[in-house]
C-alpha cells in the first residue's frame, strides 16, 4: 500500500508543479487507506508542503521568481490563510461548492485564450512597488480561501497573476508556487496543534511529492509555455468536472 501511495505521489508532484491540482490524487488516495477526512487533509497538507517548498526553490533558482517583488503577497496570503483556517468552521461552504466548478473552468478557458506577446517572455515585472495594492488583495482573497476550501488554488494563483501583472505562464506558475507553499505551510501548522497528522504516510509521500516536483518544475521550466498550457487546461478542466459532479450530482 505504502509503494501505492508514493507512485500517487510522485505522479502528483509532477501535474501540482506544472499545473497545480495534485490535491485531486494525493486525497483520495489517502481516503482510500480509511484515513478520517480531517486526518487525511492534514496528511495531504504535510506532504503537499514539501512539493510546493520544492517547486518554489526550483523556480526561484531559475531567476524566475523573485521573492522580494513579492514579499506584499507573502505576508497577505500568510494573514488570509490563517484566517481562512480559523473560521472554516464558522461559515457554510455549501454555496462555494456549487459555484466553485464554473469559476474553475473559466480560469481554464482565459488561459486558452490568445494572449499578446508578453506572454512568451520570461522577464519579471520591473516594478514592484506599484502592485502593492494588487498584492495585499490578491494574498488575503486566495489565502482566505486555500484556509476555506482550497480546490483550483494554485490555479486562481496562476490566473490571476497572468491577468494583473501581465506574466506569462511560466512565470505565473513560478509565484503560485511559492504562495501555495506559505498557505500550505500556514494550515499544516493548523493541523499539527490539532493532531490531525498521520506523519509516517506524509513523510513518506512528502519525499516522493519532492521528487515529482522537482522534476515536474524543471520539465516546466525546460519546455515553457508550449508545455504548460495543455496540462494545466486539462488538471483544471478534470478539477473542475469532478468538483461539479461532488456538488451538484452526489
């Protein structure tokens, strides 16, 4: 079950760091096993921070993300995550649930849509003092809801960096990364305090998660755009199939 489990996961690395989404494998297979859901989600959360740390520093690395332009959206997806952990229990998420399928498949069908030259450069923003609005807005909104819910995350993270710095995918994919980490991070501590974590299943994912990742990022990095777009239409299109049917169907 153990060698399962760590395929699940290094196939999962590889499609979170492309495209985001490995939750969609990674999840379910520790339902599989009989896990509690609570005690599956913090599992998944332990593991998923090592692939998230790991593609982050590959990027960065890669002079593709530099976290000093984005040091504002740091601390505001910080600030959002925790929140979002803090009153999960407070507010209904049966409306979210519903809505969330059509808002997913829409990121997916902006990032079909024809984009303009910028987007095949590989250059950071020049000037980041003037997304300091855009920063604090965008961190404390997704970080909220990776604290909430958390399905499509680093998709909303991809999308909407592309839509309000004018980055390409490449680089897009680069911040997601790193702001998953800080929302992963900011709920793995959550559930460690509540015991919610079975360590030796997400030690031992976490390490395959690394692998998958590291060569998922590098694969992303290497072949660009070209190579992006398709895996990160098609894991958004599948999320977004399979949130629908649990909504709306089951």
């Amino acid at each position: 079950m153990l060698v399962v489990l760590a395929l699940v996961a290094f196939v999962a690395g590889f499609i979170d760091a492309v495209a985001g989404g490995g939750g969609m494998l990674t999840v379910p297979a520790l339902l599989s096993l009989g896990l509690p859901p609570h005690i599956a989600l913090g599992t998944n959360k332990l593991a998923a921070t090592f692939a998230s740390s790991t593609a982050a520093f590959t990027y960065y690395k890669k002079r593709l993300f530099s976290p000093e332009c984005w040091k504002r959206a740091f601390i505001a997806t910080l600030v959002g995550a925790t929140t979002g952990t803090l009153v999960v229990d407070l507010i209904s998420t049966q409306w979210l649930e519903k809505v969330l399928p059509l808002v997913i498949l829409a990121a997916a069908i902006y990032t079909i849509w024809p984009k303009s030259s910028h987007a095949e450069q590989n250059s950071l923003p020049t000037s980041c003092p003037k997304f300091k609005r855009k920063q604090i807005l965008q961190g404390l909104t997704l970080g909220f809801y990776d604290g909430v819910a958390g399905p499509g995350t680093g998709a909303f993270w991809t999308v909407s960096s592309m839509a309000l710095y004018r980055l390409n995918i490449l680089l897009a994919s680069g911040l997601a990364k790193a702001m998953n980490f800080t929302s992963n991070f900011t709920s793995l501590i959550t559930f460690a305090i509540l015991g919610h974590i079975n360590w030796v299943l997400g030690l031992t994912m976490g390490v395959c998660l690394m692998a998958g990742a590291y060569i998922g990022a590098h694969s992303a990095i290497r072949f660009g755009s070209k190579f992006i777009r398709p895996i990160f239409v098609s894991v958004v299109s599948v999320l977004a199939i399979k949130l629908a049917y649990d909504a709306w169907l089951v």
